[in-house]
C-alpha cells in the first residue's frame, strides 16, 4: 500500500512540475501526503466488519464458512441486542435513549463490540476493549468481554466465530496479546480458541 501511495504520489508531482509548478509547494505536498499515511498506518482503526471462519482449523481452513461479523448499530436494539446480552449477565432497564447515547460513546473506542445478525437478529455478541499501556513501548493490550450466542443459535460454532473476528481484530490493530476472564466451565471452550490458563481472576464488585 505504501509503494502504491509513493507511485502515484511521484506521477503527481513530476506532472505537477512539468507544467511549471513550484518545487517548494512539491516537497510539502509530498511531505504532508508522507506523514498522513505513517500517521494512518500507526492509527489503525479496528474494522466495521469482517468475515470469520466457522470450521475448527480456523483462519488457514480456505474451504470453511465464513461469518459476517459487523460492528453493533442503532437498529440492533430492535433486533434484540439487549435480550442477547441478558443471557450472559444483567442488563437491566436501558432505554432507547440510553442505547443511543451509549453507541454513540463507544463508536470511536476504545471499546469494539462486534455482532453476529441471523433472520433479522442478533444471535451473538463480543467486546473488544483496547487498553492503551505504558508498558510494551506505549503498546495495546486487547480485552475480550461480553461474548455470548443466543441459547437457541448454540451448537453452530457461532462462539468461535466471535472471539476469532475479535481477536483477529485486535491482531489487527497492532495489540501484543488478548486476554479474557472466563468461568471454569469455559475454559475448554477459550483453549479451543486458542488460548491458555495464565494466572487468576479478581474481582470486587461495588454493587449487584
């Protein structure tokens, strides 16, 4: 990508020349054009969907089924975002005003969350969360929360699907590792992902 924006940017200068342009205004136009992609390059912006694979072998599987996972929207309320996410853990009383406010925080980062649609409905869910470190030169660390399937769309590999594209995501926009809490009951299921046990979980909650 980066050899294809110095070509081009090259043909527009050397045009830009032979027909009397200033030198001065050439070198800032290339230098500006330079920085903008370095900068974009370092600022990698997690996808607005892609598409996972649904066998166990995985990303190298050329043959496996692949699954659009997109970005949550204002119109997956209706579509039972919330019910979804009932399944896993307490929601409580969200109004609509509420689900749009809180999309509209989210929409830039550093939280991502990512939705499977099925005939009209959202039939599994995951959170990305970016955790911007000192540590690791400054690096990124992503968390994986939130991830559920519908009880009725189980059995369909659809868990997987979600912690591939989100980790495949956080790949993606440059973190060093992704890590997730998970109940012991779990744990076969995120070392199928692949993943590892690595320490405990803590926790203390300030309300129920």
């Amino acid at each position: 990508v980066v050899v294809v924006v110095v070509v081009v940017v090259v043909v527009v200068v050397v045009m830009y020349l032979s027909h009397g342009g200033s030198l001065r205004f050439a070198v800032g136009f290339v230098a500006g054009v330079l920085l903008r992609e370095a900068s974009a390059r370092k600022g990698r912006r997690p996808p607005r969907s892609l598409l996972a694979p649904s066998s166990r072998e995985g990303w190298d599987d050329a043959s496996s089924p692949r699954v659009l996972v997109r970005r949550l929207e204002r119109d997956d309320e209706d579509k039972g975002f919330l019910s979804l996410l009932s399944q896993l853990t307490t929601v409580g009383n969200v109004t609509s005003e509420q689900f749009a406010s809180r999309l509209l925080d989210v929409r830039n980062g550093p939280e991502f969350v990512y939705v499977v649609e099925d005939g009209g409905a959202i039939v599994a869910a995951g959170t990305l969360v970016l955790e911007r470190k000192f540590a690791r030169g400054c690096g990124l660390c992503g968390h994986i929360e939130d991830v559920v399937v519908d009880e009725r769309a189980r059995g369909k590999g659809l868990g997987l699907v979600i912690v591939r594209a989100l980790t495949r995501v956080a790949e993606s926009v440059g973190c060093y590792k992704v890590i997730l809490d998970c109940s012991e009951d779990n744990q076969a299921f995120y070392e199928r992902c692949g993943m590892r046990r690595k320490e405990v979980q803590m926790a203390l909650y300030f309300s129920d």
